[in-house]
C-alpha cells in the first residue's frame, strides 16, 4: 500500500428532510385534523480514529463524501427516516483543516472520542405542528434545513516518541531494525528509505516506545533537493531526536559538517524542530580508515 499523508477531500452533511402537509382521513370522520409527521434528520459528518490506520490512502481518489438525507415526513404524523452518517476512519495523528481557510478544525492526536464535524439539517416540521385554535387546519409545512459543506485538508503527522534523522545511507535503516520489529529496504545506497517508518521498541525496562525513521536529509532539502522536507513533519511530535552521523564518510578537514548540515535544515523547516534534544550517534566507527 502506497503510503499517503495527505489528502484534499469535501464532505457534506445530510439534507433535513420536508415536513408533510397532510390530513386525517378516516371512515366516518367527516373533518379530521392535520396529522402531517415532521421531516428526518440530515446525516452528521463524523470523524473517527482508527488506530489499525497508519496512512490517509483511502482518501487520495475521493472527492465527495456526503452523509445521508433526512426522510420526508409522512401522513398520520410518522417521522421521517433520520439521514445515516457519514463516519470518517482516520490514522492517529491526522490534522483537520479546511483547505479554503487553512483554519484546523481539529487535531485527532488530543480527541479520543468521535468528532462531529458537520451535524446534519433538521427536518422540517409537517403541518400538524401548526395547528392552533384559530387555525385548526393549517396546510403550511417546512422544508428541511440544507446540510453543510466542506472542503478539507488532511494532514497526517506520525506519532512516535523517537525520530531518527542523518543523512542519506547514515545507518538509521539499519538501527531501527535492530531496534524494533520494523522491517524497511537495507541497501548500500542512498535514500534507501523512500516513506517514514514506525518502529515499536520494547525496552527491557520501563513502557515501550515508537521510533520514526525518516528518509535521509541532504544539503538543500528545505528546497526540494533530494526528496525534500515533507517528511519532517512526521518527527515534529517526537520527545527526542538521534541524530545518526556515518563517522566512515566524514571528512577529516570538516567533521562537523554532516552535524551542521542536518541541523541547518530543521532549522530552515521548523525553530521549534531544530530546538529538540538530539542524541547524537557517531555510525561504522568499526569500519576500516574511520577517524
């Protein structure tokens, strides 16, 4: 599965169904009275977190998600059907935003409980609700309350507590490997890595933690060199950042510059990014011809 961690979509709750204008008719009842049902419930717009999800693939063809309308009223004053909801699954982590505004509407990585974005049009009220003293057989009925649109902008922002970050080929591959249980491609070249990788490790002691680990950052990454900087965004919710640095590449007149490099480009993509804790960790150092 193609890994997505963004996805433009609109949405649209359910429609209030009409009220009903209509009358007792009955044998032997000359005259009944208005007995018109109000109309259902338009469909709410829902989001819910599904912690099975770790991408937002399901939402990178979909343009229109809409809940369902509310039923038309009927005679003898039956309710119309409530609109069924339209119910979002989404990975932890996701940022809601509307794509017009940029405002976020709601972060799912501080809700546990579902999320009504957009609740559904009320019905409308059939005529038996306008029936008075003076006016025993009113035919005016409702129309149900349209629904509201959206267009959104999902963002999904990984949640680990660990964030591996080096250059490409820097060995992050290989530790979170040893690591955890993940899994991702090991090769002798660079950006290996092509998608984030989460990492559950189970340390000896205390709970265990997730690690993410990034494609690798080159010089010019905040300009697209290389394959950029969007993924950053999945390492800014970490505690603390291990900065894998491969001692066997280094050279000898400028050692710091892979340390200066990396740092100079989270800098450029987030202050508040280039602020986190860093472990550093000198990689290969068992390599011949290494400092």
């Amino acid at each position: 599965m193609k890994f997505v961690d963004e996805a433009i979509i609109t949405v649209r709750s359910g429609d209030g169904g009409r009220g009903c204008s209509s009358f007792r008719r009955e044998r032997f009842i000359e005259k009944g009275g208005p007995d018109g049902g109000d109309g259902g419930d338009g469909g709410n717009v829902i989001l819910k977190i599904d912690k099975g999800k770790r991408t937002l693939y399901d939402y990178r063809r979909l343009r229109l998600l809409k809940a369902g309308n509310g039923q038309p009223g009927m005679g003898k004053q039956r309710h119309g059907r409530n609109g069924d909801d339209c119910i979002l699954l989404l990975p932890p982590g996701t940022i809601v935003s509307n794509a017009e505004t940029n405002e976020i509407l709601v972060d799912l990585t501080h809700t546990k409980d579902d999320y009504v974005l957009a609740r559904g049009g009320m019905g409308g009220r059939g005529n038996k609700r306008f029936a008075t003293s003076t006016n025993r057989a009113p035919r005016h009925c409702q129309p149900g309350i349209p629904g509201i649109e959206f267009k959104l902008k999902l963002e999904l922002k990984l949640l680990a507590d660990v964030g591996l970050v080096g250059l490409p080929n820097a060995g992050k591959s290989t530790l979170i490997s040893h690591m955890s249980s993940a899994r991702p491609k090991i090769a002798d070249y660079p950006f290996t890595t092509l998608i984030p990788v989460i990492g559950m490790v189970d340390a000896p002691f205390g709970e265990p933690f997730a690690v993410a680990d990034i494609p690798g950052l080159i010089e010019g990454a905040h300009e697209g060199i290389g394959l950029g900087i969007s993924f950053l965004k999945h390492i800014e919710r970490t505690g603390i950042l291990v900065h894998l640095i491969d001692v066997s590449a280094i050279d000898k007149e400028d050692p710091l510059k892979p340390f200066q490099l990396i740092n100079n480009e989270l800098f450029k993509y987030s202050n508040t990014l280039a602020k986190k804790k860093q472990i550093v960790v000198l990689n290969k150092i068992d390599l011949p011809d290494t400092l």
